[in-house]
C-alpha cells in the first residue's frame, strides 16, 4: 500500500507546497509578494523533475482501477506542472501592481494544478467528476480575485451559477449512465456498453451522452455552452484568463479524450455526429463572432471557442472506422493531444504579451496602434503567436493543425475538415486586424515601452516554443504518441 501511495507522490507535493505557501504568506512582509511566486515556481520545478525521474515507465491502477498511473496521466502531469510554473512567471508583475492577496492567490493556482492532474488520471466517473470540480472551484474564485473591479465580480459571479448548473447537468447524465449500465469505471463502461451492441436504441443511453456532452461542453466552452467565456474572459485577472484558455481546457480535454477514447467507444455510432455538428458550430460561431470583437481579450475568447471547435473534431474522429469499428484511432488521440500542447504554447505567448502592455482598464484593440515602434519584441511575440493561432506555417499552429485536420481527414471527416480550414482562413483576418494596428497605426503614445527581464525572458522562452514545435516537432509526437497508447493503440 505503501508503494501504491507513493505513485501519488506530485499530486502530494503540490498540495504540500500550496500549504508551504500560504504559510510562508502568513509571516512575510506584503511588499515583497514575489517571493512566494518564486516558492512556487521553483517548488513545481521540482516537483516537475521528481515526477519525471520517479515517474518514468511506471504503470498501474490504483483503488480498484479508478486511478491511472500510466504513460497518458504522466504525460498531463508534466504538461500541467510546466504550464503552472509559466502562469505563475507570468503573473508576478501583475500581482504585485494589480492583487492583494498574493498568498492566496498562488495558492489556489497550485491546488487547481492537483485537480487537473487528478483529472488526467481518473478513470471512473465519479473520480473524474470531483477532481472536476475541485479544479471548478479553485478558478470560481480565481476568476473573481480582483476584488475592487466590477467586472472581475461580474465574472466571478456568472462562471459560478452557469457553472453550477453544468455540474448539475453533468451529474445527471452520470446518473442516468449508471442507470443504464450499472458501473462507473471507464473499462467496465466499455465493456458494459460492448454487450449492448446491436440490441434497440436505448433512450436513457442517449440521453446520458447528450447530459454529459452538455456538462462537459461547458467546461470547454463549446457552443451552445459558450455564453460564459467572453465575459469571463474580460473581467477575470489576464493570468486566469490564460490560465482558463490553456490549462483548463487542456485538463477538460484530457477527461473527454479518455471518456470518448475508453468507455464510449463501442457505441460511437450514437455519439458520434453529434459531436461532428457541435464541433461545426463551435469552430464556425467562435471566429465569425470574433470578427466583431473591439476587446483583445474577449477577441481571444471566441478564437479560444474556434479552437474548441477544432479539438471536438478530434474528438469526433477518435471512433476507428476500419475493420474493428470499436477501436479508438490513434492518429485522432495524438492530433488532439499534439494541437492542446502547441494551442497552449501559442495562447500563453499572446497572453504574456497583453500582460505586459495592457493596464486592466485599457484592453481595446485600437490601444495596441504602434506598439512596434514602442516594443518591436513585444509586438513581433504577439505577431508570431497571431499567425500560429491562425495556422500559419512555420509556427506551431500550422504543424498541429496539420496533423488534427489529416487525422479527421483519415477517418472519413472530409465535410469537417474542409469546414475547419475555411474557418482558419477566418481567423487570418481577425487576426491581421490587431497586427495592422501595431505595425500600421502611429501610437497614441510615443514613449518606448520598457520590459522587465522577467517578462523578457517568459517571452523569449515561449517563442522558442512556438518555433520548435513548428520546425521540429518530431520529439513532442514521439511524446505524446507513447502518451496516447493508453488510450488507442
């Protein structure tokens, strides 16, 4: 038992050091919050290194099987530490002029960070809807942390009640699933939905698909269920609102990979196409609106949406329609996982950079006219991570699209596809917008714009990413493709 619990090891350290930091919060002076970002991220980093070397190989289930210890959750969890210690280097100087609160704050970020790991690694329903929560909770308050801002309230406020009631849809489609199968295990689901192959269509079934889409489309963000991102995404903290794009998707994304990849796959002929229209309409809905958008952040929103979109393709193309129509396409698994991690490195990058020019009450788009001339390194790192959102190539963006869009492509999603690259030919434009306006339009303010070495370095490392990913991709892949064998083999 002992053994059992110490492959429990990263989740235990990162609760550990969210108490290290509270505690440390307790007894140091409030002018110098940047101490505890530096516990922090120097704590996930090596934790980071720890969960790599003791990690490594290693394969399992814990507590009955509702609990995976396998190359896939090893993979999340080190995508989710790297992008913790990259959100909390990107919100130390906003921190320290915006929040309060410091403590708390990175706090509740390192506890998010072990319910997203939980997430990756569950394989039962009722595990995976606690850990969901848990992380829910987690960014309810983080979303609202800027206390005196009406907006942030507002956001906070809307993200908890639409919040709440997704959770509620989620639990009843579980409970309607058990109803119909009888167990909660992801294996035991496959297994039970297996034996009712051929037999009538069964109408608690296709309800429960249909809850359970809903709740977690939610949590995604995928339309209908989208009305609550824009708004979050302008009234919450910049560093939760990159962390709400990247990281909780990621973690939402990696519960619907193994949900749809395990448990639901013997029946995907009744979800299937579902998810292909929804994928339809959240990627064609997210960059039309978009198109509209005067706010930089509710503008990444809805291109956040889009890529939703792109990533239910994935989804949609995961059901194998070759000999054996039950076996999970592992092209599919790896373009989803492959297009979370270059979308992440992306987003982060054109976040860190409104990070680093907008003041909270000056977000609008016409206030970046001339920022080339003010910081050609800032304006060139929001450029690249624009054009590698949009998929063009040589970025990161380009590759991962590449490899999603000929994976949906390979299982017959041809109609999709050709939807998802006429909509990224959409998003150049929306995207060229805010480019003409740094590069074209002479700057309300003239005075060069200085950077903190901090934030020097963060972009720096981002847009190394961005390339490595768009010109050498093969070590990622290879990643990711031993990853995702848990899952479709």
């Amino acid at each position: 038992m002992r053994g059992d619990l110490l492959l429990l090891s990263p989740e235990f350290l990162v609760a550990g050091l969210a108490f290290v930091v509270l505690g440390v919060d307790l007894v140091l002076r409030r002018e110098r919050p940047g101490w505890l970002a530096a516990i922090a991220a120097t704590g996930l980093a090596g934790i980071l290194v720890f969960t790599l070397v003791y990690l490594w190989g290693k394969e399992g289930a814990l507590y009955n099987g509702t609990y995976a210890v396998d190359a896939y959750a090893f993979f999340f969890k080190a995508f989710f530490l790297i992008t913790g210690i990259v959100i909390i280097l990107m919100s130390v100087e906003y921190v320290t002029k915006h929040l309060t609160r410091a403590g708390e704050f990175y706090s509740l970020i390192l506890f998010s960070i072990v319910a997203m790991m939980a997430l990756a690694a569950s394989s039962e329903l009722l595990t995976a809807y606690i850990s969901l929560e848990l992380l829910s909770f987690c960014l309810y308050i983080l979303a609202s942390y800027t206390g005196d801002s009406r907006k942030s309230d507002e956001a906070g406020t809307k993200y908890i009640l639409l919040g709440a009631f997704a959770s509620a849809l989620l639990l009843y489609g579980i409970s309607l699933l058990y109803g119909v199968v009888g167990v909660t295990r992801f294996e035991d689901i496959s297994a039970q939905l297996q034996l009712l192959q051929g037999t009538s269509t069964n109408p608690a079934l296709i309800a429960a698909f249909v809850f359970i889409l809903a709740g977690l489309g939610f949590k995604v963000a995928a339309v209908p269920f989208h009305m609550w991102a824009p708004d979050i995404y302008e009234g919450a903290p910049t560093p939760i609102t990159a962390y709400l794009a990247v990281a909780s998707k990621a973690a939402a994304f990696a519960l619907l990979l193994r949900l749809f990849g395990v448990a639901f796959l013997p029946v995907a002929g009744q979800w299937q196409l579902l998810v292909a229209l929804l994928a339809a309409i959240t990627m064609t809905l997210g960059n039309l609106v978009a198109i509209g958008q005067r706010n930089f952040k509710r503008l990444l929103a809805y291109s956040s949406i889009g890529q939703v979109g792109y990533l239910l393709m994935g989804i949609a193309a995961l059901a194998h329609q070759g000999s054996n129509p039950v076996s999970a396409s592992h092209p599919a698994a790896i373009g989803i996982v492959f297009h979370l991690a270059g979308y992440a490195v992306t987003n982060l990058a054109v976040f860190m950079g409104v990070i680093a020019f907008s003041p909270p009450e000056q977000e609008d788009i016409p206030s970046y006219a001339g920022l080339a001339r003010r910081s050609p390194m800032l304006a060139a790192v929001i450029t690249v991570g624009l054009f590698s959102l949009a998929g063009m190539p040589f970025f990161a963006g380009f590759v991962t699209k590449f490899y999603l869009f000929t994976a949906a492509a390979q299982e017959g999603l041809l109609w999709l596809v050709a939807l998802a690259i006429l909509n990224s030919l959409i998003s150049f434009y929306y995207y060229l917008v805010i480019v003409r306006w740094m590069y074209i339009e002479a700057p309300t303010d003239p005075k060069p714009l200085r950077l903190s070495g901090l934030t020097i370095a963060v972009l720096a490392v981002l847009l190394v990413g961005i390339l490595a990913i768009g010109l050498y991709p093969a070590p990622l892949v290879e990643a990711i493709s031993a990853a995702t064998k848990a899952i479709a083999g």
